[in-house]
C-alpha cells in the first residue's frame, strides 16, 4: 500500500509539522493471515512498541498489530514535551497516597525519562532534543504553591533541577506578560515525537517482532489458557496479550473503555518567529497551571508549536487553525496575525485521577493507558515495564496497578455526556 507524504490518519485530523518534518516514514505491511505468538499486542504506539523491541530482543515471540499507521495516534502527535515526575506535583500526590509511594513515583518517572534519552542515543535515533520547560501560573494566587514546588522537588525528592521565578523573570523568560510566576526546570526538555515514534518501530522490527499497521483488532477473548485477538484478515493466538491503545479503544474491551476517556487536543504550527526574539528566547518548552492546559515551545526552525484547546467529544473544529491563533494571541498579543502553517489534533486517553490506567482486564491480559497529557515518557517505560514483568525481571510495574483508577461515572451511554460537563466546569474555572 503506497503511502504519500500527504498522507491524511482517518483518526485524527490535520497534517502535523511533524509528519512534514519527519524525514524517511517507512511503511509495514498489514496482517495478513494467522499468526501465533507468546505475546500479542494491540496498539503501536509508544507503550506497545517498547514492550514489542524489549520483548523481542529478549526472544520473546510477539505479534503487534496497529490499527492505522504508526504514528497516527497520540505518540505521533502529542506536544513533545517530557516534564518530570507524574500528572500530579509529587507533594498533591503525596497527599493522597503518602510519601513512600509518591517519592517511588517520583524516581520511576525520572528513571523514564533517563530511558527515553538513553533509548534514542544507544539508537541512533535523532529526536531533536532540546533542554529546559517553565512551568507558569496563570493566578497571582498560586505564587507560594510554585514557591514551595522547587523546595520539595529538592529537598523531599532529591531533584535540585527546579528553580522559582518570579513575576519579572517569568515574564522575561516566556517574552509575554500574561503569567505571575512559575518554576524553571532544567532537568527535563522536549522532543520531536514522530522522529521517535519512526525509530522505535524500527528498532523494534530489526529485534524481531512481527509488527503490522493498518490492522485494527475487532475483538479479544480469552480461554483455554490462550489470548485470541481477532481482526479482518486473520486472527492472532497468544499466551498472553497487551492491550495499548489509550483514547483509541473504541469498543475492543469493555474494562478499559469504562476507565479510559478519549477527550481531543488540538495543536498549531507558526511561521518561524524570525521577528519575534523576545518569544522564549531560551528554548524552553512551557506549560501553564490550566486544568485545560496550554502548552507551547519554540522548536525546530524557531517556529512556534502551540497546544491548547481540548473538546470533550469526538467532534472536531471546522477550522483548528483559527482556535489556536486566538489562544497564542492572548500570550502573545504581537502574533495575533501569525500564520499558522499547519494545525492538527488526535485523541488522548485520560482517567478519573488523571493518572495511569494499568489493570489485568482478563486472565493474561494487561492493559496500559490513560496517561492524561503526560504520556510522552512514562508511555515509553510502561511498555519497558510490561516486557520486564512478562520476563520476570522487575515488578515495577505494580506501583501503577497499585493506584485506585475509578471507572467513570455512568455506565457506557452516559460517560461522554458526564464527562463533557465535568471538564467544562473546571475550564469555566480556569478564568477565574
């Protein structure tokens, strides 16, 4: 099947700046035929792939099957940036779940991004990284809770990387003053994340795995001691299976689906900002103290990449570009004309407690989503995680099937509906 440049996802809209910066995108063929392996898996994304290379590398037999292309999804399109530790500041997890388990979150979400890094350098695949991401509070009232942040990211967590601005160096470091403080980071950066969505598969195929795009799973079940994984041309047999597909699990199994909502984020690419100096002028990615978060960096070419407009339904706008333009130009009242060269969207599966989704939903089969916009680099290590639990190596994985994930409220008919009023509450919130 021939695959243009142009090349249009049927599940999610818009040409990304990505894939038109990607370089070589190979393509895979799709399933055809019957295949038996030790693992199955659904979902070529990050999470899937890792857990395909490292268990193949290992000679474990694996058949992955992708229902689109591999990059289609949230892995290929989400905003880049890796930040640190988890959805929540380690002192609101600590709340909930006590210093222990919250540092141990902590340091594996360091050990994730150390692995991505490491993944891409030992790889040879070139993402882009670039270091630095500033942190800022769109309320002068969250000035002593950014304060406090860097405190105990170093004094409690061991992470010294973490600095507070105030009023005057937030505003000099983004070149906008529509934000009060915020927290500099130099532990962390951002990334080009097809460029490592590419590799990866690459990678994963030259181990061994059996990897297939365009090959969309229509139903699972287990018995006999075996996983069976149906699909329109062919049915693969396993001894057990992973389930990774985050905001795109449709129908395929019902335990996910009832924990895991897909909500749409959408992104736009500027012209570069050759007469703007002042818009970041460090190259830190940047994300805001929004429930609906904005999120943006200055990348590649010097162009502006912004995210920040999320719909709760599978619905998207007539015209991304136009949504955007509005957000940068209330940043960045200079760019309120900017040209948007490329603007897209995509799916991202979040949870309850906007943390991790990983669950045995049948007898040998797990389940791994819901990262709620912080997948990028805890994607990537829950599938490293999966492939050392299958091979007995590590059971780090148990400290996300540890967490209480609660399924959304309101059974299969009213989740979306209840979820659309709930989230455009707390947007409603952000403005005041």
């Amino acid at each position: 099947m021939a695959l243009q440049e142009t090349w249009q996802s049927p599940i999610a809209p818009g040409l990304s700046w990505y894939q038109a910066t990607v370089g070589e995108r190979p393509t895979y063929p799709a399933l055809d035929g019957s295949r038996t392996s030790d693992v199955a898996i659904v979902g070529g994304g990050y999470t899937g792939l890792q857990a395909a290379y490292n268990l193949a590398k290992s000679g474990v037999s694996v058949v992955l099957i992708e229902a689109c292309r591999f990059g289609d999804g949230a892995s290929g399109r989400n905003g880049g940036q890796l930040g640190t530790g988890q959805r929540w500041w380690p002192e609101e997890l600590e709340e909930k779940i006590g210093y222990e388990r919250s540092k141990a979150l902590f340091n594996l979400a360091e050990a994730a991004k150390r692995h991505l890094i490491d993944f891409a350098r030992e790889h040879q695949i070139e993402i882009d990284y670039a270091p630095g991401q500033l942190n800022v509070a769109h309320k002068a009232s969250y000035k002593r809770d950014y304060y406090e942040n860097a405190e105990i990211a170093a004094l409690r967590y061991g992470y010294p990387h973490l600095s507070f601005m105030d009023e005057e160096e937030t505003q000099e470091r983004l070149g906008s003053k529509r934000f009060h403080c915020g927290v500099r980071d130099v532990g962390t950066g951002h990334i080009h994340p097809l460029k490592l969505l590419v590799g990866l598969a690459r990678v994963a195929a030259n181990a061994g795995a059996e990897i297939f795009e365009m090959t969309k799973a229509t139903a699972i079940r287990q018995g006999g001691g075996k996983v069976t994984i149906e699909t329109e041309k062919g049915t693969i047999t396993a001894n057990r299976a992973l389930i990774a597909c985050d905001g795109h699990i449709d129908g395929l199994e019902p335990v996910t689906a009832s924990h895991v909502m897909p909500i749409r984020s959408f992104i736009g690419a500027t012209a570069p900002l050759d007469g703007h100096p002042d818009v970041l002028p460090g190259g830190e990615a940047v994300a805001d103290s929004r429930f609906v978060v904005r999120y943006f960096r200055k990348f590649g070419d010097g162009r502006l990449l912004f995210g920040g407009r999320e719909a709760y339904t599978s619905d998207n706008p007539r015209d991304i570009s136009e949504h955007i333009r509005r957000q940068i130009a209330e940043i960045y009242p200079g760019l309120k004309d900017i040209e948007i060269t490329h603007s897209w969207g995509g799916s991202v599966g979040i949870t309850m407690p906007r943390q991790p989704f990983v669950r045995e939903v049948m007898p040998g089969v797990i389940s791994i989503g819901g990262y709620s916009g912080h997948g990028v680099m805890l994607s990537n290590y829950c599938g490293k995680l999966y492939a050392e639990t299958v091979l007995g190596k590590s059971n780090d994985l148990d400290l996300f099937t540890s967490l209480d994930i609660p399924a959304f409220p309101g059974g299969a008919r009213m989740r979306a509906p209840l979820l659309f009023l709930a989230l455009s509450w707390f947007a409603l919130r952000d403005k005041f």
